[in-house]
C-alpha cells in the first residue's frame, strides 16, 4: 500500500481553501501515488485555491513526477456572484472577476510544493489540444455542466496511459445530492470499455485504464 500524506502535507490541505473532504481527499493522495509509479505526469483539471493540488504535488514529489493543475482561475459557474459557492473574497476589485490563481500561489508556497508543480493558466480544451505527453492520473474537477466535464473528458482521458487512472470528483447518482455531469461522464468512461471503476469515495470515484480508446 502507498504510504499516506506526511502530517505536514496534511495541515496545509486542511488549511487551504476548498471544498473537497479529508476522506476524498486521502482516496485521492492514495490514486495518485498509486498512478506516480507510472513514472509520468498527474494532472488535474480545477484547481481552484489548490487544496487537492497539495495531495497531488506530495504524492509526484513522492515518487519523482511532476503535478500539472489547469484553471483559468476565473471561478466555475456555481462560483460566481449570486451563486451557492460564491467567495467575494477571491474577487480581483479591480477587475471585478473571480481570480484564484494568487491565492493558489500562496497556497503553494505555504505548503513548500511549489517545484513539484506545473500551473497550466487557460482554459481545460485549449490546453489538452495542445497537450503530448502520456499521464498517469486526470483529475477531472472543473466545471460541472454537462459542456465542460465533458470537454474534460474528452480532451484528456485520451492522454491517459495504460494503468493509469481517471478520477472523477462529485459523481452523484443521485439528482437529489448533486450535478449529474461528472456523474455522466463516469458512465461515458465504464461504457466505451477503456476503463474499470476500481474505488469509490463518496463522491470520488477511481477508473483504470484497462484498454485503449475513450
């Protein structure tokens, strides 16, 4: 079994803003030293403040890989003003748009990972078109309506390499407990038969690759 966190990783997860949980957010240290031994990248697509981006920079500091994160950095929908996730306190004033990327910067820093991180600034398909290197982890945490997950999905589940893993975050079967689109895009992975589902944590689940295509 890949070792966890170190405590010190943990504290500033703790201490970083966001929304993901300790218990996904240890499933997700534990996919992503898992993918590490692959020897390639772990890329996630959201990254917000950076606090699952800490899990993934400790477990690619582990093993010797690099963390790729791609945002824009502009806040995904449910984060925008009049929204349920909404923090003014992210809001550049003088532009009057959401911008995240300097308070992941400090996160960062706070947790002393920054040289095991690549931050990719742009949009989700203009980076993955652009992309050429074999991964071993997507992270797919992005937008959540059914254009952007599955924008995400398409542009980087193909990059996965064989054993990697696809983890999907917010995956709700359930229209009751949340947004449907990571949900569909799970179904989308398991039935084009390149992936298995081999763990789930609440909302986030973990997908093999296990044969070519998407």
């Amino acid at each position: 079994m890949a070792p966890g966190p170190k405590p010190e990783t943990m504290a500033a997860f703790a201490s970083a803003k966001g929304f993901m949980p300790v218990d996904e957010g240890l499933a997700l240290h534990t996919a992503a030293a898992e993918a590490a031994r692959l020897g390639l990248p772990l890329l996630e697509v959201g990254t917000y403040c950076g606090r699952s981006t800490i899990l993934l920079a400790d477990a690619a500091r582990e093993a010797g890989v690099v963390a790729v994160t791609v945002d824009h950095h502009r806040g995904s929908e449910e984060q925008q003003p009049g929204w349920e996730y909404h923090d003014p306190t992210v809001v550049d004033a003088e532009v009057g748009r959401m911008d995240t990327l300097p308070v992941f910067r400090r996160t960062l820093h706070k947790a002393g990972l920054e040289e095991h991180v690549v931050a990719v600034v742009g949009r989700s398909p203009q980076a993955a078109a652009l992309w050429g290197t074999p991964l071993g982890l997507v992270f797919i945490d992005g937008g959540h309506t059914d254009e952007h997950a599955n924008a995400d999905y398409e542009g980087w589940a193909p990059h996965i390499a064989d054993d990697g893993l696809l983890v999907i975050h917010d995956v709700f079967a359930d229209p009751a407990d949340g947004g449907q689109a990571p949900y569909r895009i799970r179904c989308r992975a398991l039935e084009s038969g390149a992936f298995t589902e081999v763990s789930a944590t609440r909302s986030l689940h973990v997908l093999r690759r296990t044969a070519p295509g998407i």
